[in-house]
C-alpha cells in the first residue's frame, strides 16, 4: 500500500507523458455492442432527471450565488462528495449532487444537462474522474453554466475517446483491477459490458490514501460502468469556452496522474496538486473546496 504524506497543493506547469494502461478489456467485440443503443438512450436520458440535495438548506440559488453541482465518475456514487457537500453547506454555498448513471458518454451527458439546466441562477459544475468528461460534454451550450471544476478527472477532446485517452498513461494500474460484468440493455434478453473494480485491488488502484476500512465500505457500494463509457467518444467540449480549474492528485493510480494533468493543461485550468489518491475529494475533501471556493471567486 502507498502511503501519501500530509502536504499542500502546489501550482504545475510540467506535463508527463506515457504508457498504455485502463480498459484494454474495452477493446473487442463489446465495442460495437455498447455503441448500439447509444441514440435512442441519449434521447430517453434527456426526458429524465435524478438530482438529490444534500440538505433542504442546500437549495439553488436563484440568480446571485452559483449552485455547485457535483458529478460523481465511475466505480462511485454522489455519496463519494459527502466531505465535500458538508463543508460546502458550513460556507454556505448551495451544492446540488447529481447521480450519474454511469450507461455511456451520450446518456449519461444529456442526463446531466437536463439536471443542469433544471437549476436556477448560475452554476459552477464539478466532475470527479469520468465525470470530468461528462461535464465536458454535458456544459457545452448550457447558458446557465459560469464555470468548471476538474477533480482528478478526464476533460477529453472532440472524438476522443476514454480508452484512447488512457492508453497513453504510465501512472494508471487500473487495468489490472478490472472485472468485466454484464447488464442486461432492455431490448429483450440483450446485454451489454460493463466493468467493476475487484476487492483485491480497490484499495491500491482507487483510494490508496484512504483507510482500509473506509476503502472495503466504497468497494462493496461501488457503482459499475458500462462499457460505453470508455469506448464512445466526446461530442462537445464545454471547457474551450468556460474558465476551469483543476485538482491533479499526484498518486492517481486510477485516471493516471499524467494524463490527468496533461488534460488540464490542455484545458488551461488553473491547478493545484496535491499528494492523494484518485478519490482526492474522499481523503482531503478540504483541497477540493478550496479549490471549488476560487472558482466561486472568479465565477460569482
């Protein structure tokens, strides 16, 4: 287990590059199967909306302060942001979680923006992980979108894709800890791909810096992730025409540090790097904050 020393975050500017690491599962005849259903499920997300406040004190604000909306990523759910949300609410700052549904880039991107664009006033939009690349998608036209905020996360390019993106990681051993698991579509007795993390491996590939204990609690709830998460491509790129920031976790074993940073640099978000984990927001919720909180600053 790797052990992540007390420290605080630091401003980058150099860049890694590397080796190809998550998903080579993804490739193969799963690819096609996941791509199928990727219409008509982004036409049936758009007609939906999951949103749960952390508290009824927790309500948007009408048009002055901005609304934080949290995107949790892969392999979690909204609960990953309870750190955050609680110190949030001390501050002060009405925070909204959005369930992911974690089906495909497309569904899971217009599942969000009908989330989004359901919230009055102005709103700042934070992804964890693959939930960076859902915000990338999903706040692309969004009117009512100040801002972005990156958490060890992926902020992809038009056409690329998640698995593209990861092959050129030598951080990530996520790889290595994946199990693959069906689900059935709901066209007939069809079913798709999707990936969990194995018990074994959770600990080290996701959430190093958080205790053991902790660590089993979030492997048995994780939320698994089809596919299509992995293997569709972005269609938008919200972050070219909205300020971002980002939080670069410097032990990402999970996205892969490199490649997390080298994405966030390319998305000229102000960022910060701190020493933890993937789950940078579970471990050290406060550096998320603050770095959600100049964001507020420069946004509100």
């Amino acid at each position: 287990m790797r052990s992540f020393p007390d420290a605080p975050p630091r401003n980058v500017h150099g860049s890694r590059y590397s080796r190809r690491t998550v998903l080579g599962l993804v490739a193969g005849s799963a690819l096609a199967a996941g791509g199928l259903h990727a219409h008509s499920a982004a036409a049936h997300a758009q007609k939906g909306l999951l949103m749960s406040q952390a508290t009824p004190a927790a309500s948007p604000a009408a048009g002055g302060q901005p609304t934080v909306v949290l995107v949790h990523g892969a392999f979690a759910d909204s609960s990953s942001w309870n750190g955050v949300v609680e110190r949030l609410l001390v501050a002060g700052v009405p925070v909204v979680g959005v369930s992911n549904p974690l089906r495909g880039i497309a569904f899971d991107s217009a599942y969000v923006a009908s989330a989004i664009s359901q919230i009055p006033g102005p709103v700042l939009a934070v992804g964890h992980s693959y939930g960076g690349a859902i915000i990338t998608n999903a706040c692309a036209g969004l009117p009512n979108v100040v801002g972005l905020v990156f958490v060890a996360a992926f902020a992809p390019e038009v056409g690329e894709t998640l698995l593209q993106i990861e092959g050129n990681s030598r951080d990530s051993v996520l790889n290595t800890a994946l199990v693959e698991l069906r689900y059935p579509t709901g066209q007939g007795s069809e079913t798709a791909v999707e990936f969990a993390i194995s018990a074994e491996k959770f600990h080290e590939a996701f959430a190093a810096d958080v205790p053991e204990g902790q660590a089993a609690v979030m492997q048995a709830t994780q939320r698994p992730a089809a596919q299509a998460c992995f293997a569709e491509p972005t269609t938008a790129v919200a972050w070219k025409t909205l300020p971002s920031w980002a939080v670069v976790a410097t032990g990402d074993y999970a996205a892969g540090s490199d490649v997390v940073r080298s994405m966030a640099q390319r998305a000229g978000a102000i960022t910060v790097e701190p020493e933890g984990s993937h789950v940078i927001m579970v471990s050290q919720p406060q550096v998320v904050v603050d770095q959600i909180l100049a964001a507020l600053g420069s946004v509100g």
